[in-house]
C-alpha cells in the first residue's frame, strides 16, 4: 500500500519489533555488568552487543517511531489527502527491514558484529575491526537513504499540500518540528554516509583518513561523526 496511513503503521510496527529486539540486547548487557568479573557472554561479545543496541535504539526504534507518526499524523494537521510521493514513502520504510536484517545478520560473521561502540570511533572501526565492518557500514547507508527519502516526503507535503487556508502560522507545532528535522536529515546524513565511506576505505582500501601513522586522524573523525550525530539526535 501507499496510503500515508498504512505505512505509519508499518513504521509503527517495526519501530516496536527493533526496540524489543534492541531491548533484548539491552538485557545481555545489564546481566554481564550485574557483578564485577566475567559471568555471562564474552568481552567481544558484549562490545558487539553495545554496538548494536545503540544503532538498534537510535535508528531502528526511536527515529522509525517519529517517522511513523509523520506519516500518520501530517496529513490529517495540515488537511492533505495523503503523504506526496506515496510511492517514494513506501519504499522508504520497505528498505528499513533489510538494513536491519544485514546489520543483525553481521553478529553471525567470522569475527563477530560490529563491536567498536554505537559511535564508532576510529581507530576502533578501522583499525582493530572485525571484517564485517563492509556489512555495517551497507545497512548505514541503507538507514541514511531511508531517513533521507522520509524527509523529502515530509517537506514536499507541508510545502505544496497544504489545505486552502493552512498557513504557515496555523500549523501545529509537531508540523514545524518535523519540517526544521527533515530539513536537518537532508544535511547531515551524506555526511555520515562520508564518514562511514571513510571508514570503509580505511579499512579495506589502504586509505588514511584516520590513521595517525600516515598522516591521518581520528579526532577528525569524531568532528565529522558527531556533526551528524547531534543534529540527528
């Protein structure tokens, strides 16, 4: 379906599916650091665990569960019969369970998930990351060109769809909160695409953006991370 209604609660649905599954994940690591020493899950373990859960709260949870109440809830306050590009709204959400499926399929690599922090500074995820590093930068990418589609969509409808006598001074507050954050997406996430691409040739093409060694630096990559990181947040 394309309907604006329909695929918030789509968004809704998965939204609630990644903060179980990032929930869960939440659990492990509460029941390692229950006691000093080591009781339940190995150290590489309970990193790639931190990893994953802060990418699965923040991307798979919280940011699914606004757009799912974008889609839901524009168009009803602002009088529009539906999203504008329905199609485009559609596919933003149906590349979502992918990311996630590759991102989750990556803890069952040779060498483990991701395991270098939610944040992933270098030189932990260049340097001294497992190989399945290529497979969580892809689902990045993926989550960067859905939440960047799902801002388009959200400008395009305040914009031009608006009901015959909807200003922009009469529109609700959670209108002009969602219209400033897509605008804020469409800046910052090629900039995490950059970062994350970065980090990718870092590690597997000889590059050194953030190898200190050569010349490189990872503070840089922290100033470029975190250029998105706050906006997002």
């Amino acid at each position: 379906s394309s309907n604006h209604k329909d695929i918030g609660s789509l968004y809704l649905w998965f939204s609630f599916i990644m903060f179980l599954t990032g929930g869960a994940m939440a659990m492990v690591i509460r029941a390692e650091l229950f006691q000093p020493g080591l009781q339940l899950v190995e150290p590489n373990f309970f990193n790639q665990m931190t990893t994953v859960h802060g990418l699965i709260m923040v991307f798979g949870a919280v940011m699914p569960a606004f757009t799912g109440l974008a889609n839901w809830l524009i168009p009803m306050m602002i009088g529009a019969p539906d999203m504008a590009l329905p199609r485009m709204n559609n596919w933003s959400f149906w590349i979502l369970p992918f990311a996630y499926t590759m991102l989750l399929s990556s803890l069952f690599m040779e060498g483990g998930g991701p395991n270098f922090g939610w944040t992933f500074y270098a030189p932990l995820s260049t340097t001294y990351s497992p190989d399945s590093t290529a497979l969580f930068v892809f689902a990045i990418h993926i989550m960067g060109i859905s939440s960047m589609m799902g801002a388009i969509k959200v400008i395009v409808t305040i914009v031009n769809k608006r009901a015959p006598g909807m200003t922009w001074m009469k529109l609700p507050l959670f209108v002009w909160t969602w219209l400033i954050t897509a605008f804020l997406l469409i800046a910052v996430m090629p900039v995490l695409a950059g970062a994350v691409t970065m980090v990718l040739t870092d590690k597997f093409f000889g590059t050194s953006f953030f190898d200190t060694a050569r010349g490189g630096d990872p503070v840089m990559f922290q100033h470029i991370f975190w250029f998105f990181g706050h906006p997002e947040v």
